[in-house]
C-alpha cells in the first residue's frame, strides 16, 4: 500500500542544509501494524511529515520518492493531496489538546473533516459526528458533542482527535506518540482502540513511539531509526530478542523492567557504584485527613477524600495511579500551591495546610519544599536563558549578591551534567533531557529538604530517561533530600522509591514497600495499573550486558 524508495530530507537552517532523513526504505502493506521507534531527533515524525507533505516551511524532499496505491505522493498537486489527506491517509498527532481548535466544539470539529471530504451534508453532519465519537468509545456522546476541548481530560481529548482522524474510513493511519501524556491504563485503552478499529476496517497503521514495550506489543513489525537512519528492522519477538545494531540493543538495555536495578539502565562504560542513602525513622511530612473538594456541576466533588501517610527523611515515596485519581492535587497541596479544604499537612511538626497558599511564597518554609514539574518545556520561561531559570529561586528566596548567583548558577550546573556551554541558551534550543536537567537544577538550587517529581520523564526518551533517573537517585544520596515521586509508571517507580501509595478516586487504596505491592498487588487498580504496562519480550534482556560503545551518548 505504502512504499518509500531511498527517501531524503533536507532542512534549510542559518549553518546550511542539515539532513533529517537519509535515505530510508520502508514499506508498509495492506492491513499491517508497523512500528517506527527510535528517540527524539532520530527522524520518525520527518519521515510520516514528508509522505503526508506537511513538511515546515524549511523542509523538502531533496532525493527519493513515495508511492502510495500507486500515486506519486512526491509529484501529486496540492489540491490532490488535500483529498488524499483524512480520506486515504489519516494521522493522530502528539498533542491532542495542540492539534484541537480550541475554540470550536469537538462536534463542530468532526463535522468540519466530514463535510470537507463530502462524507456528510449540512444536513446529516452532526448525527455522523456523534456517531464518529460513539465509534471511539465516548460515554454520552450527545452531551460531548457540545464540549470544547478544555472540557475534557487527556485521554478523552485523544479519543476525540482519533475520531477526527477515523471520520471519513481512511485506508492508513498514522499515529505519532499517541500516548504521550497519557496514564498507563488510559494508554492501553487507547491503542487497543487504534488496534480493534484497524482490524474491523482492515486498516494498515504506521505507530511512531520511542516507548519499545509498546510498539512490541501493538505492531506486526518494527523499523528502528537513528540519526535519519533505518538502521534494524523486523518482527518484534525477532528483532527484541537478537537485536544486531548496537542502537536497537543499547534502547532495550535502558528500557526499565523487573529485576533490573537503576544502574542497569545505563551503557555499561557509564555505571558506577550506587551510594546508598540513609533513611532516618523520623518523618519528614505527615499528612493527616487531607481533603480537597471542588463545586462540580452536580454538587461537591472530592479531588482527595481524606488521605494519611508519612514520608520519612530521606525516603523516596511514590504516589502512583491514574489521571484525575487526586496525584497532582495532593502534590500541588504540599508544595502550597493550592489550600486544602480539610486535613493537616505537618512538616517538621510545622502545619503547613494552615498557611493561605497565596502567603507561602513569602514563607521561610518556602525553599524546603520544591518541585520538578512533568513538562520541563511548559515549567521554563521561553523568554529565560537556562542560566536564568536555574537563578531565579536564588535571587527570589535566598536573595543573594549577582556573584554568588553566577557562582551558584555553575556549581548546579556541574551538579546536574548540564555543560556550561548551554547556560545561555533558551528552552527552544535545548533537548528534553536538558530542559529536565535545567528544571532539576532549579529545583535543588535553595537546597530543598523535600523535592516533589511530578512524572519528570514522562515524555522523554528511554536513554536519556535512565540518565535523568539516575541523576535523581545521586542527588538524593548526596544533597540528602526527601523525594515524593508522582507517577503512573511502576516500573520507574520500583526503581526509585522505597514505598509506595496507590490513589484511586482521590483515596488510598493500597501502600507498601515497593517489592511487595508490585510483586503481589491486592487491590485492583494496582492489578490493573501492572497489567496494561506494556513489556519487551523477556528474551530481550537475556543479554543486557553487551558493550554499547560506539554508540551517541
């Protein structure tokens, strides 16, 4: 259905063409689930932009062609592509909320791709709309026909985004990182949706992701990607199980998984001893009854419903479930951005929860208590150079001379890995593992007792994940600080922490040390959370002692 001939694109920057995609290969036929993995900056989404001719402005196809049910995709005029675009090849982007008009019903929206390919009239467009969302399993789809994406939470977002992409029965679909941002079970029930509706409709699907686990487990085959490279391809329990190119074995080896420890994460050349960190008896925070309660539109909803729990000193405590489970509002509560309805939140015997979260900031408890935010694009400010983002807790709380800052600035800098050559540059111009280390650096830079990771590398590559992971773990061994660990992935979480709190509908459904409650789970929603956890095949792992060298760091 699909085939790519020798495929090359060039981007046109200040330095002169850079080659985002060389000469790839690939094809993709009728009814087939293939994978593209690879990280960041490996030109998975370049290659399905190119096909689809929705390149930036800077990019275009310099050499090799793209045939699709026997059409020239490179030669086709704008307009015939418009047609081929949403009727025949159909793509999911990574942001739901981004790809959505945010001032437009998801109705209107559905209907706008529907009458645009005359799937529908004016006249029959909104009852094929609601259909389109009843399709992708929307509860009460008549009622969310109506709701602007604001509305609605990630995954429900996502769902309306596949709806779009499903509305007029294209015959390709393209999915990039559509999971991204998304909880573990959400997750599953998104790509098993993907899935059903492609085997109903005989629909071949192109799934870009830089999570291994899940194009295994969702893909018939699976190219591996690497500097605008294919450099490996085939069937998943093949090419996981006797992976030639050091690249494809180098991800599978930092790919988190049981038995595994921390350090095992990283190239072998890059391992060093794991200094152990000493966990005092005497708690740190106990939070005692804490409650949250919203109006919602049928009366009071509790965000937290009356939870309990001690972090002791020097303890990383993990806080794992779903989204909407009352994760982040508990952690936003301790960090006293946001005041409790009810509860205690005692730190050092301090009650925290008593002080108006809008009088914190000018607190002397301020600096013991900071957070590392999910996204580390959104938490910098695009107008601040890195050196000025680590700086602004210096000269906002301690209020310290501009020497001690740069000083400081470079020692948290050093502390991080972050080189000095990047200090001046803007978020735009750094990688996500940079921006997560600028964030950490900010972070620790008042020298926090207790640091609050809010899923700090949810979106980042497994690589450059097992690095920013063992980065955390040095740091608490050696600045002595006290971790809450907010996650849906119990694999890094069994890493990284020592315990374990599991919420559901805001209460606490089950706590333990991290060995047991993921070796024998009793509740439920931990069953439920370890089992839509997609895995490599474990015949993956018989080897990951391999020598990586050779390979980008």
């Amino acid at each position: 259905m699909l085939d790519l001939s020798n495929l090359r694109v060039t981007f046109t920057t200040r330095k002169g063409p850079v080659a985002a995609v060389r000469d790839v290969s690939l094809h993709v036929a009728k009814g087939e689930a293939l994978g593209i993995v690879g990280e960041s900056g490996s030109g998975k989404s370049v290659t399905c932009y190119a096909l689809m001719r929705i390149l930036d402005r800077g990019g275009r196809i310099t050499a090799g062609g793209v045939s699709y049910s026997g059409i020239d995709l490179c030669a086709a005029s704008d307009r015939d592509m418009q047609d081929i675009r949403g009727r025949e090849i159909s793509m999911i982007f990574q942001n739901p909320r981004a790809a959505l008009n945010p001032i437009r019903t998801v109705g209107a929206q559905i209907e706008d791709v529907l009458r645009r390919h005359a799937q529908a009239t004016r006249q029959d467009a909104r009852e094929k709309a609601i259909e389109a969302l009843k399709m992708v399993r929307i509860k009460d789809a008549e009622a969310r026909y109506h709701a602007y994406p604001f509305e609605l939470s990630g995954g429900m977002c996502q769902r309306v985004v596949i709806a779009i992409a499903l509305a007029c029965n294209p015959r390709l679909l393209i999915a990039d990182e559509p999971t991204t941002g998304l909880d573990i079970t959400t997750q599953k029930t998104v790509m098993d949706l993907i899935r059903d509706l492609s085997v109903e409709r005989g629909m071949s699907s192109v799934l870009i992701t830089h999570d291994l686990g899940l194009a295994a487990e969702y893909c018939d085959r699976i190219v591996v990607m690497k500097d605008g490279e294919l450099v490996e391809e085939g069937a998943p329990g093949q090419l996981f199980s006797a992976a030639r190119h050091p690249y494809t074995r180098r991800l599978i080896a930092a790919t988190p998984r049981q038995g595994a420890t921390i350090r095992d994460l990283l190239p072998v050349e890059a391992r060093g001893p794991l200094r152990k960190t000493d966990t005092e008896g005497a708690p740190l925070v106990q939070v005692r009854d804490l409650v949250k309660t919203y109006e919602g539109k049928s009366g009071p909803v509790r965000a937290v419903d009356g939870i309990s729990f001690d972090i002791p000193k020097g303890a990383s405590l993990a806080l794992v479930g779903e989204s909407g489970c009352g994760k982040s509002t508990t952690s936003s509560m301790l960090t006293r951005l946001l005041d409790p309805t009810s509860g205690r939140i005692l730190f050092e015997g301090d009650d925290l929860g008593a002080i108006p979260a809008r009088d914190f900031a000018r607190n002397p408890r301020r600096r013991d208590i900071q957070m590392v935010f999910q996204d580390a694009t959104d938490s910098l400010n695009p107008r601040h150079t890195a050196a000025q983002s680590i700086a602004a807790p210096l000269s906002g709380i301690l209020r310290i001379s501009r020497a001690e800052v740069r000083k400081r600035v470079d020692e948290l800098a050093e502390q991080v890995g972050l080189p000095h050559s990047l200090l001046h540059r803007f978020p735009h111009q750094l990688s996500g593992g940079q921006k997560a280390r600028v964030g950490i650096a900010r972070a620790i830079a008042v020298q926090p007792k207790l640091l609050i990771l809010d899923e700090p590398t949810a979106a980042l590559d497994v690589s450059i994940q097992a690095v920013v992971l063992n980065l955390l773990a040095d740091l608490r061994a050696e600045l002595g600080m006290t971790y809450l660990f907010v996650s849906h992935d119990l694999q890094v979480v069994r890493m990284l922490c020592d315990h374990v709190l599991v919420m559901q509908g805001g209460k606490i459904v089950e706590e333990g040390s991290c060995e047991a409650v993921m070796t024998t789970p009793t509740h439920p929603m931990t069953q439920a959370l370890l089992a839509a956890t997609p895995r490599l095949p474990e015949t993956a792992f018989q080897d990951t002692t391999m020598n990586t060298q050779g390979v980008a760091q």
